[in-house]
C-alpha cells in the first residue's frame, strides 16, 4: 500500500531516517501523520483525508479519540493511531503499537498494518487507551521497584542483580531507566496517573526529583 508522510515535526517515533519514512511516496493514496502536531494538521485536512485507504495518526500518550473523537460520525473509519516505542533518550524500538477504535474499518486496519511490517517493524495491536500497551505494563512495574529502593528493601546493585538473576531480564529497572532518563519515565508515569487516577503509575519519590531537577537543569541552559 503506498502511502505519503505529512511531517509536523519532532518525530519520537521516527526522529533519524528509516525504511518506512524512505518507501513513503509523495503520490501515496495512504496518510501518515508524524510528529508534533500530527492531531491538528489532520484535523485541517480531515475532509480529504476521508478518501484514503487508510490514515496513521503517530500518538504520544493521549487516545486516538482526541483527534478523531469517540463516536462513530462516518467521518473516521479509515484512521488508526501508532506509537513506536521508546524508553527515554534510547532509540526507537522496532515495535509498532497500532491503535483502532471501535468503528475503524478491517481493511483500513489491515493496510496501515502492512505498510509498517512491510519497513520491517513489527505491529501489535490495540484498542484505544491512554499510554496504549507498553506503557501500561511496564510503568507500575518501574514505579514499584523505585518505591522499594525509596524504602531501602536493598541497594540498586542487589535489587538490579535479582531481577536480572531470578527473572532473566538483561538489565535491571533501576539501572535501565537511570541509562534512559529517570525524568522521562516520571513525564510518562505522570501523565498516565492524571488521566487513569491509579495509584500504581503515580511516580515515585526519586521519579519526582529527577524531573525536577531535570527543569532546573534546562531552564539554567535556556537562561
């Protein structure tokens, strides 16, 4: 299925070049939306975008119904949300969260699913929830290891060696996201607590410090 990239900048799922940004066609009947303000640019072109055999609207956090809206007006079958996922300053993965509503149509569906396997990404796929999969596994997962060192269980060391030991995981919690940014995980974290209201993705307390000491750090830059 050829497809067309309509770029709004700062991609975080395609911020360097990729296969799937290379085979794009200007001419391609499908959408991909990238970037910032991917939910804004489609939202001004919705009408023609009525016409193509599918629209990919790249997501942060948020529902795909913030862009096209919960209720099915005929207007939205053909668009689907997608993610790539990232852990903070880590490269893409090559996991693709695609997103439908109720009323996305199959064949829409199916198109946007086989262009990004057809860049070599894998797709799985999801109804519409905030922070989608991922997100939705691992973050309480970091959240309660950090509590546990917040508590003094045991040294980030031992706590990293256990997991890594008893579960076969190839890095620990505490190490991987200290690697990726302690701060990105409290911005995801964070966002996913104030739109569910579950306790488990409240951030903790060491979570809390990192971004705040993160804007301290950036506004001293930018002054």
């Amino acid at each position: 299925m050829a497809y067309r990239i309509i770029d709004t900048g700062n991609s975080a799922s395609f911020p360097q070049a990729h296969d799937f940004l290379a085979q794009a066609q200007a001419s391609g009947e499908g959408r991909v939306y990238i970037g910032a303000q991917t939910g804004q640019r489609y939202r001004q072109e919705q009408a023609e975008s009525q016409q193509a055999p599918f629209v990919a609207i790249e997501l942060d956090l948020e529902c795909l119904g913030v862009h096209t809206g919960d209720d099915d007006d005929g207007r939205a079958r053909n668009v689907v949300g997608f993610a790539r996922f990232r852990l903070g300053d880590d490269a893409p993965t090559r996991l693709i969260e695609l997103v439908r509503k109720p009323y996305t149509s199959p064949e829409a569906l199916q198109a946007a699913r086989a262009a990004f396997a057809a860049a070599g990404l894998e797709v799985a796929v999801c109804n519409d929830f905030p922070g989608r999969i991922l997100n939705r596994l691992v973050r309480p997962y970091y959240n309660a290891a950090l509590r546990r060192l917040d508590e003094g269980l045991a040294s980030a060391d031992d706590m990293d060696t256990t997991l890594r030991l008893g579960l076969g995981y190839p890095e620990g919690p505490i190490a991987l996201l200290g690697r990726t940014g302690l701060h990105h995980h409290y911005r995801v974290s964070q966002a996913l607590y104030e739109m569910l209201g579950q306790e488990a993705y409240a951030p903790a307390r060491r979570a809390r410090v990192a971004w705040q000491r993160h804007l301290q750090e950036s506004g001293n830059a930018s002054a």
